[in-house]
C-alpha cells in the first residue's frame, strides 16, 4: 500500500456505540492530521500530531479521542457521538511543519443514526 | 483567524476551455498555500503547493500564482477537460506552527463534453 490509508471507508453507527477510525501513513512523515468535512461546510482541522505528540487540537468535543501510537498510525476513537457528527473524515501527514506539503487519505463517511 | 473564500462557487464550462479559479484569504501572512481537488466522496489530492516567496507554480496544465499582500490566488486550468471536473480547494498555511491549513468551501467545477 503506498500514500494514505483509511479504514473503514464506511461506518454506520448509534449515539451509544463506540467506534475507532483507522489511519495509516506509508510515507514517511512525521506529522498526522484528522480533519472533519461536513456539507456545505469546509474542512476543519480537528487534531495534529507530531512525532507522536498532539501539537494541536481545535476545541473539538471530548466524545473524539485521538491516539497516534506512533508516527505511521493515527487513530480516532468515537464514543456518544451525534447525528451532528456525521461527516467525512480525512486523515493527512506530512513531513515537518510549516512549508510542508499535506497528504490526504480517501476518508472515512461516518453516518450517527 | 484566516478566512478563505473561493470564487466561484460552481462553475459550468464545455470542454477546451481555459478557466480561472480564484481564493481569498484574510491573513497575508502564509508560509505556503495548498491547491487541491476532491472528487465527491473522497479525500484530497495535492495539486500545487506555492512557496510565499513564489509568485508562480506549474503543473501540467495547471498554473498557480500567489499574490500575498493582497491576500490572492488563482488556478489556471488550461484546456479543460471532463476528468477535469471536481470540486478544487485552497488552503493557506500560517508562518507558525505546525502545516495547518485554512480551507474555502471550495470552488465545484463541471466541464462537459
């Protein structure tokens, strides 16, 4: 597998389900990003990692936790979540920090019921 | 808070055409900014990514320019084509900290045969 991946690229689930996206990097970077798309919206920054440490993290409700074990893969642990949340999820990486191009995985759609 | 707009919204051409693609962003001070387009449904894909110091990038039939005091950037997309049709976004990223990047709404592009 090459670039960015994402699993699952679909995932339905109920507000009292728990759920993990799954995003892994074949590139070599060493920063990681979770972005939300939702419609008619543009994309928001939701976490950034660097060598496996969170640099960043947009005011984004604690029913999303992240967790990058190391710098290949990055996870997005979901619990409680609303049918507000429903959304695409995008993954990046990238090498360094400012000044450096940002890879996308193909997203996961996740639909809150 | 950077703020990007991207004009237009949606746009309708025939085949052949020579189109632009423009962005707007609030806060000039960028290290770089990201072009990118999404087919519906899916994640990113990098088109261009021009320096601050840049005025111009190519690829292909692709051209960026940049024009950081004010604050703009267009896409030039010479030749248009139907595989060509897609929504395209830009992204500006900040001098400081890690890449994290502003996105518009983007601008959706329809060329027909």
């Amino acid at each position: 597998e090459t670039g960015v991946t994402q699993t699952p690229r679909h995932l339905v689930m109920g507000m009292t389900n728990k759920k993990s996206l799954k995003c892994e990097q074949h590139l070599g970077h060493n920063a990681m990003y979770w972005y939300k798309q939702s419609a008619k919206k543009p994309l928001e920054l939701m976490f950034v990692y660097s060598l496996e440490e969170r640099v960043e993290n947009n005011s984004v409700p604690s029913r999303f936790s992240p967790e990058c074990p190391n710098s290949s893969h990055l996870f997005l642990h979901l619990h409680t979540l609303q049918p507000e949340d429903s959304a695409l999820y995008l993954c990046a990486s990238s090498q360094g920090g400012a000044a450096s191009e940002q890879f996308f995985g193909p997203g996961t759609r996740l639909t809150v019921l | 808070k950077q703020e990007v707009t991207q004009i237009p919204a949606a746009l309708s051409v025939p085949e052949g055409e020579n189109l632009v693609l423009n962005c707007s962003f609030t806060d000039s001070a960028i290290y770089n900014l990201q072009w990118f387009r999404q087919d519906p449904g899916k994640g990113l894909t990098s088109l261009l990514l021009i320096q601050s110091s840049q005025r111009e990038q190519t690829s292909g039939r692709l051209n960026a320019s940049l024009d950081k005091s004010s604050g703009r950037s267009t896409l030039y997309i010479a030749a248009s084509q139907p595989g060509d049709s897609a929504t395209y976004l830009c992204a500006p990223s900040p001098y400081s900290g890690y890449s994290t990047l502003t996105f518009g709404k983007g601008t959706m592009l329809l060329v027909s045969p």
